[in-house]
C-alpha cells in the first residue's frame, strides 16, 4: 500500500510524551479524516523513505501530508485544522497511540522547549508524483 492511500496523514515522534499527546488530540478531533502514524513505527519509517531524502532528518518535528505537499512543523498547523474542519470522514483508521519516553519528557520545561521547537520549525516540501 502507498502512502498516497492514506493521505492526509500526519506522522509525529512516537518516542515524546508530548507528541503523542499532540497526536491524541488530532485523532479525537480528526474523528477517521486522518491517518496518524509515528516516525519511528513501521508504517511511518516506510512512508518517510518514500517522502523524504536518504540524509534528511525529518524527527524535527511533525509533518502533516497530502496529496502534493509535506507541511512540517509551523507550515502544518494551519493546513492541519483545514482537514480536521473540512475533510469528509474515511473509513475507521487504526491509530495506536505509543509513547516510550522518560520522565524527562513530561516537565513543564519539556513542554516549553517542544512548544518552541513546533514554533520555529517550519518546512514545506512539494511532492513528486509517482
């Protein structure tokens, strides 16, 4: 299966408490409109090699994918609340919220520091048809 199949999908660091909290929050207000999956999941690391090239480091932040754009980051949020208000609902997507973190991730500082992160990383990158 393509990854075009499951478009939009959002892919988030499955490894930060926070992400995957971030990443509840869209599967419950996104109600089946999109396919979430993590960056280090099977299905996320073989959607990854078919976007991105071999040397980037796309676990900067959260990526939001369509048909003919990757939003990162900033770029995603607004394009994000465009599909979740406007996208007609799929079939039931399987979602399986993980998060193997430490104790480290869950501080107000960790917070903070995501939060800025999400709000100074920004990337848009166009899609090549397959």
């Amino acid at each position: 299966m393509s990854f075009r199949d499951l478009i939009p999908l959002v892919i988030y660091d499955d490894r930060c408490y926070l992400c995957s909290k971030f990443a509840s929050i869209v599967h419950i207000f996104a109600k089946d409109k999109i396919f979430i999956t993590g960056h280090y999941s099977d299905k996320g690391m073989k959607i990854k090699s078919e976007i991105f090239d071999k040397n980037y480091d796309s676990t900067r932040m959260f990526w939001l994918i369509t048909k003919k754009i990757a939003y990162g980051g900033r770029a995603a949020i607004l394009p994000l609340l465009r599909h979740i208000l406007t996208d007609k609902s799929k079939k039931e997507l399987e979602y399986e919220p993980s998060s193997s973190c430490n104790h480290d991730c869950k501080t107000p500082r960790a917070f903070f520091s995501r939060t800025k992160s999400l709000f100074s990383n920004s990337e848009k990158i166009i899609l090549r048809e397959n």
